[in-house]
C-alpha cells in the first residue's frame, strides 16, 4: 500500500488544530484545510486520539462537548484511525529501543510503527521527534 497522498495526524498537529490560544493555531488550520480540499487522505492511530482527549480534557480542562464536536468533525472529514493491537505496540517497543538515545514517547514510536507500514512520509505535528525518526514535519517547515 502506498500512501502518496497521505498525511499522518499526530497529537501535537491535532491539539495546535483544536486549541485557538497555540502559537501556530492558523497556520495549522490552513493547512488542514488544503488537506480536506485536495483529498488527502488523513490517518491517525487511536493512541494518538486518546493523547488528545486526555491533554485536552485533564490539562487544558475543555468541556467533553467541545472535545466530541471537535472528534465529530475529524471523523466526518473522512479520518482513518488505525487501532494499535498487540503488534503494533509490540513493534513500537522494539523501535524505542532502537532509539534508546531519544526519550520519545510510545504514542510517538507506535505512530512511527504506523507511519512505516503504510509508507506515510509527511506528520501534521509541532513534535521534532518526527523529523528526529526521518519523516517530514509540515508544521516544523511552516
């Protein structure tokens, strides 16, 4: 499977989308945009979902409705979540081990994991740790 025309959704990406006061929040909303109009096709893992929903719910203390409105409308713009399962968290393991000199997180290897197996070079996220596992950071480069 060849994911082209592909864009990996990652924490950081999605909370700069959803949170007016982030530093990058129009830039984030631009580009997003480009991607719901030029058909791109939009994938995300759902440890990343659950990432966002805690930071958002737990740090930033956002009402559960604004949350699901928000998760309604990633859904609805035709977002692919991937379930993470045994292997994958498995393999994700094994990559942090790889990058034992890095401290990333098991959402962010798990996310590299998924970004691997369906060829997706190009994160929507601000985490330098993308561009750090060799992927391309297209809020970094903004």
């Amino acid at each position: 499977m060849n994911m082209q025309n592909s864009v990996f959704l990652d924490t950081g990406g999605l909370v700069t989308l959803f949170n007016v006061d982030q530093e990058n929040h129009e830039i984030a909303k631009s580009i997003f945009g480009k991607f719901i109009d030029t058909g791109v096709e939009l994938f995300t893992t759902s440890f990343v979902l659950e990432e966002l929903v805690t930071l958002s719910r737990c740090r930033e203390k956002v009402e559960v409705t604004e949350i699901f409105g928000f998760l309604h409308k990633l859904y609805t713009s035709g977002l692919n979540v991937i379930e993470v399962g045994r292997d994958r968290f498995s393999n994700g393991l094994v990559l942090m081990h790889k990058f034992k000199d890095q401290f990333f997180s098991m959402t962010d290897c798990i996310s590299f994991v998924v970004m691997k197996e369906l060829k997706i070079s190009d994160a929507f996220t601000t985490d330098k740790h993308f561009t750090i596992a060799g992927f391309n950071n297209l809020l970094k480069d903004n």
